[in-house]
C-alpha cells in the first residue's frame, strides 16, 4: 500500500495521511520531515471541531506541523522543531497548541518559553474579550493567579461565565488543595470528583495544568472563589425562575466552603439576612429550602 501511497499522494492528498503516520511509525523521521513538507503546500487549515470528518480526509496544517515538530525533536533540533511549529498557535489559538508551543520552546531555552509566552500574553490582551477565556487558562497555568482574577473580578451579571467559573475553581482548588477531604460536604466532594475523572474541558485542565504551588495565598485564593460564586449566584438569581436551581447550587456551594472552614454560624446569619430581600420569591426560596436546607442542618465540623 505504502507504494500506492507515494505513487498517488500528489493526485490525492489524503495519501498523505496514512503515508506519514506509517514512516512515523517505521522511525523514518527523514521521509516523514519530506512528505510533511510537501503537504504543507496543499493543505487545508483546521477544520471547526463541528466539521465533519472522513477516516481517508487529508492532513491540515496542525497535524502536519506536529509532524515536523515530532520529527525535529527526536533529531535534536528543538529551534526547528519549535520554528516549524509556532504558527500552529496562531492558526489554531487554544490551550492544546500554547501548551505544545511552550514544551518546544522550553526545549530551546528557557528564555525562548518565557519570550514565547510573553508574546501570546500580550496578543491576547489586545484581543480584548474575543479570547480571555484562553487568556485565563494562560495566567494560570503560569501561575498568574493574580492577573486571571483581575481579569474577571469586574464582570456583571452574565459576561465572561465560563472563564468566571474557571477561576472560580482554579481558586478553590488552590486554598483548600488539590485533593478532597472526608469533612467536605457533597457538593465539594462531587466537584473534586469530576475533576479527578476529567471528563471534559475545563476538568482536565484543572486536574492537570494547575501549578502544585499557587502563588496566592489561601485566605486570598478562597475570598475570589467565594465572590466569584456570589456574584454568578446573584447572576442566575436576576436571570429569573429558570435558573434559580443554578443559583441555589451556587448558594448551597458557599455554605459548603463556609461548613468546612468553621464558618457555619456566619454563613447562616448571611444567608438569613440575604434572603429577607426575596421574601415574595416562593420559586427562588423552594430551590434554597431545598439545597441550602440540606447544609444549614449539617454539624459543624470545622477544620
């Protein structure tokens, strides 16, 4: 097959692709660096994760660039390796391709990955809102803690949610630690839970690119969590009757951090003076009764 391959793969460029995965097999890094090379001419740039994709489909640039980068790497040359897959990023701009840009870079020098990043850090903050997403999964797989809060601690109602929610998380994972304890209530156990399994994105992220030392001390790293989650609660409140499940678990979630801190006594006062404001609200107080009620009867336990 591999000669038809060869013989065709001009004529049809999905030759290419069980062309390259073969000689990368077969450790033919030279044949693999020229049929990658040359396919580059023809490719197509990645396709949305929502295109359909067929078994015998050409190669797009990415998967040839980390071809290349693959193939450089086991030569020893990490600064082509690293060249050859830089604009990867830029075609592609996600965490999946800033990380594998980074490793190449960190092969080079470390200078090289601390330029690099700096480089993304400040392309992405002209980029404004497009992409703070990434921007925070940047900041805080670098250990920006600051900054990815900065980023988010501004935001009203529902602006910027799911990267509110990683911070949120990235936070609450830094003070009270990676692991769960048996003391934790249900809610917390379950979240340790999910991110343990890393199901989907952001868990996995969360399970695997957080620094084992946050720079950011607990107490600051648990006062951001909470008012992240208080202001995405108040978020899901405004929103009205159809989320106020969500704003519930948000509630019961902070009763939980304050159960396990030893808080209890002052997180039921909060929540009795809060929910004063929406007496006449009987949906919103079912969906508390239900979720909050379930923490406010636990037994203080404390740290």
């Amino acid at each position: 097959m591999r000669s038809l391959w060869v013989r065709f793969r001009r004529l049809y460029p999905a030759c290419y692709t069980p062309l390259l995965a073969d000689r990368q097999a077969a450790g033919d890094l030279e044949s693999v660096i020229n049929y990658a090379q040359e396919a580059l001419e023809v490719a197509h740039p990645p396709r949305p994760a929502y295109y359909p994709r067929e078994s015998w489909d050409s190669p797009d640039t990415l998967s040839l660039r980390s071809y290349l980068a693959r193939a450089y790497s086991a030569l020893g040359d990490t600064a082509k390796a690293f060249d050859l897959y830089r604009p990867a990023f830029d075609d592609v701009p996600c965490f999946e391709t800033y990380a594998q840009a980074r490793w190449l870079a960190d092969a080079v020098s470390a200078a090289t990955g601390a330029a690099f990043t700096t480089e993304v850090i400040d392309w992405l903050c002209q980029l404004g809102d497009r992409q703070r997403y990434l921007l925070c999964q940047i900041y805080l797989s670098e250990n920006h803690f600051d900054d990815a809060y900065l980023l988010v601690a501004s935001l009203t109602g529902y602006q910027g949610m799911e990267e509110s929610k990683l911070v949120a998380k990235a936070h609450l994972l830094a003070a009270l630690g990676p692991t769960p304890d048996e003391r934790m209530g249900s809610i917390l156990r379950d979240l340790y839970a999910k991110i343990e399994q890393g199901g989907k994105e952001p868990l996995r992220f969360l399970r695997d690119t957080l620094p084992q030392e946050p720079a950011v001390s607990r107490t600051t790293a648990l006062g951001r969590s909470e008012a992240i989650y208080r202001r995405l609660m108040q978020a899901h409140i405004d929103n009205g009757r159809k989320t106020y499940a969500t704003a519930a678990y948000y509630c019961a979630l902070l009763g939980e951090i304050d159960l396990y801190e030893g808080r209890l006594a002052a997180f039921r006062q909060w929540y009795e003076d809060y929910m004063e404001g929406y007496k006449r609200f009987r949906a919103l107080r079912a969906e508390m009764d239900q979720k909050v009620g379930l923490v406010l009867c636990s037994r203080q336990v404390g740290r």
